[in-house]
C-alpha cells in the first residue's frame, strides 16, 4: 500500500469512503494513477491487491496457482468490501474485482472512475510477459483482447467518470481525475 499523507478521519455521523475508486483492465494504471491521485488530493492510495496479498500472504500471482481464482475473488470481494467502508482515500481495484455482482452492487453510487485503455496500449502496458495470472497461457495476446472485450462493458456502466489513458502520462491523467473530482456533477464526463 502507498500511503501519500494521512486521511482524513471521518465524523461521527458519516463512514469513511473513498474520494475516488480507479477500475480498469490490467495495464490501465490504476496504481501508478492512484498512488499520484491520492497525492494531489492529500489523501492515501489503497490497493486492494495489496491487501489480498497481506491477508493471504503471498502473492496474487500464487494465490491464483496455488489456490485458485475463487479463492482469490472471494478474498478479493472481502478486501473491497473492507476499503469501500473503511477507506477515506484513493481506492485502486483489481481489474477482476468488478465482476463479482456483489462488488458491483457496492460500487453504485461510488466515485467511481474507468480508466479507459485501447488493447494496443496495453498489450504495450503489460508486456505480456509480467506475471498476470489471468494473461498465463497459449495466447496471451488474445486472452488480453477477449478479457477487455468482455469487461469494457462492465467497467463503463459502473463509471461515474471515464478517463483516457492512451498516450498520456500519469500525471496527466492524475490531474485530469482531480480537476473531474471537484468539478459539478453535470460537468463530469
């Protein structure tokens, strides 16, 4: 977990929630993106993969081999579960997490921000080679382009703002979140 500066507490009469919940495919970069937006919003950055991997001791990547991708969703549902009701910052989600439907019920109503990517960035992004658990096989490259095909849906119907990251820095894009974050509802989008 990267921590930018302390969050905000609560007051008694309101839970903590998340200032913004980055979702996205594998490569959008949600946690290069987070770790800047929480900065420039003076809040903390939290990935739920990484509180995964704290519950369960190990890496996603193992977690997946060893255990299996239901294990992983049902710790990954949890650790959303958790952030959304306990997290005041920058909240990054795993790629997959939106598609367990309880996930997506808790996100209605969220800050909830699509970082849109075309397949050719990230088939640029993630390289095809580092350790994404659902990217291992024969074809890599067309498990990417049907896992985005099959997502791209899900990740805009629960946006409250969508972001384009193709060609862009992370700063660029960081600023743009801040600017929508704070901007009137009806000039978002």
């Amino acid at each position: 977990m990267t921590q930018s500066q302390p969050q905000r507490q609560p007051t008694d009469d309101q839970a903590a929630q998340p200032t913004a919940i980055l979702i996205g495919p594998p490569g959008s970069g949600k946690t290069t993106v987070g770790a800047l937006l929480a900065e420039r919003l003076g809040v903390a950055y939290l990935d739920t993969d990484v509180s995964v991997e704290a519950v369960a001791g190990k890496p996603v990547a193992d977690i997946f081999v060893e255990d299996g991708e239901p294990v992983f969703r049902k710790l990954e549902h949890e650790a959303v579960a958790a952030a959304l009701s306990g997290h005041d910052g920058v909240l990054g989600l795993g790629g997959g997490a939106v598609l367990d439907e309880r996930t997506r019920a808790l996100l209605a109503g969220q800050p909830v921000v699509y970082l849109e990517t075309g397949f050719t960035e990230l088939a640029k992004r993630v390289g095809l080679d580092k350790p994404r658990p659902l990217l291992i096989g024969i074809n890599p490259r067309a498990q990417l382009k049907t896992l985005l095909d099959a997502r791209r849906p899900v990740y805009s119907g629960l946006a409250a703002i969508t972001v384009s990251t193709d060609g862009r820095e992370p700063d660029q894009i960081a600023d743009e979140i801040a600017v929508l974050l704070t901007a009137p509802h009806g000039e978002r989008d």
